[in-house]
C-alpha cells in the first residue's frame, strides 16, 4: 500500500480515470469534513482542496470530462444541506456552484436535504447527477445541466408520499440509446429500485416527473 493524500480519506471516497492522462484521481473528505481531489501525475500524488467550508466532503462523485477536465458532485453539510458541483481549472483552482437544494418529504415544512449519495455521469450532451434528498423520508432526483445551457435543473424521479424513503444510494447508467437510468435502494419497502426515462433526447420534458417510471429491480 501507499499514501495517496495528504489528509485521511475517512469519508466519500470517489475514483476516476483521466482520459486524457489514463491515470487514476480520488475524490474524499477527511475527518473535519473538508473536501479534497488528489491524482496521480506518473510519479506521485498531488492533494488539492476542493471545499473547505464546514462539512463539505461528506459525500462525493467524481467524473472527468472528455478533455480531463475533472468535476465533483457533493452535497453542503449535514443538514438541509445543497448539491453542489465543483469544477476544476487548468490552473488547479475549483469553481463551485450550487445545484439543487431539494424539497424535503411532503409532510413537512422545510426545505430539502439535497445532495446524498451524487452519482455523477459526464457526457457530450450534459451532466447528469442522481441523488438522495433528505436524511429520512427520502426522495430520489436526478440533477442536470445541458452542454449548451448554463442553468441547472432537477426533478423527483421517485418519492413515497408521506413517510415513505427511498433514494438511497443510486448508480446512475446511461443506456445504448442515451436514456439516463437509475438503480438505487428503497429503504421504506427494502427493495432494489429502477427509476427510468423513457422518451428520446432532447428532455424537453425531462423534469416532469410524470416521464419517470419507477420498478422493482430486485427484492431483498
């Protein structure tokens, strides 16, 4: 075994292959919670903050661009926290940006919890991010951005009305055809779940959470 990073990854360990590079970088937040990318240049690993604000590094996703350019899905703090997405520059500086902040269970009267479990996917149409909002009675979204559109979008692909909690844990996948699918975990019916889209790009109508179907993928 060898270091990797400067800081103890304790916490949303996340690994990708530069395509541009063909060499393995991490995604991880240490013990205070602070976010941090580290890769590998040939010869040694090479650390750099991400985030440093309070509970960032809780959970992240990494995923590179087709040029390496290297972008991190990661949600805010603890609590009614926000997804973020953090981008890396040539000069090694991080613009971050926030994505979805949620909407929280349908009973209840605060806002979201977005930004747990991202399953982040790069592609030459868009970015694409699968996460769990809330810490109980959960639901699962899916974040996107167009390659042509600077504004993001979100939509709920599954929820239970009530106490229902789902979402945890999503794989996001893009089929042969260009569909984004999600596998993730319904906790509340403890079912492995596939949450679907099923029309052809462009998503005009991406986030009307009437084009998303949902099915048992396994039962545990």
């Amino acid at each position: 075994p060898e270091s990797v990073g400067d800081s103890a990854g304790l916490y949303s360990l996340s690994l990708a292959i530069n395509p541009v590079t063909d060499r393995p970088a991490i995604s991880f937040g240490d013990d205070n919670r602070d976010l941090f990318y580290t890769y590998f240049d040939g010869s040694r690993w090479n650390t750099e903050t991400v985030d440093s604000e309070k509970n960032m590094g809780g959970y992240s996703s990494l995923a590179f661009d087709r040029s390496g350019t290297a972008i991190v899905a990661y949600n805010s703090g603890l609590h009614y926290s926000n997804l973020m997405v953090a981008t890396r520059s040539e000069d090694g500086s991080w613009k971050t940006e926030k994505v979805d902040r949620g909407q929280g269970p349908s009973h209840a009267s605060f806002d979201g919890n977005a930004g747990y479990n991202p399953s982040l996917i790069v592609t030459d149409n868009g970015t694409f991010i699968a996460h769990r909002d809330g810490n109980t009675y959960a639901s699962l979204r899916v974040s996107w951005r167009n390659t042509s559109e600077t504004r993001w979008n979100s939509v709920i692909t599954d929820f239970e009305p009530g106490f229902g909690d789902t979402g945890y844990w999503p794989a996001l996948i893009l089929q042969q055809e260009g569909h984004p699918t999600t596998f993730y975990y319904d906790k509340y019916r403890d079912y492995l779940m596939q949450a679907l889209y099923a029309f052809d790009w462009p998503y005009d109508e991406f986030y009307t959470s009437k084009n998303w179907h949902s099915r048992v993928g396994a039962v545990t």
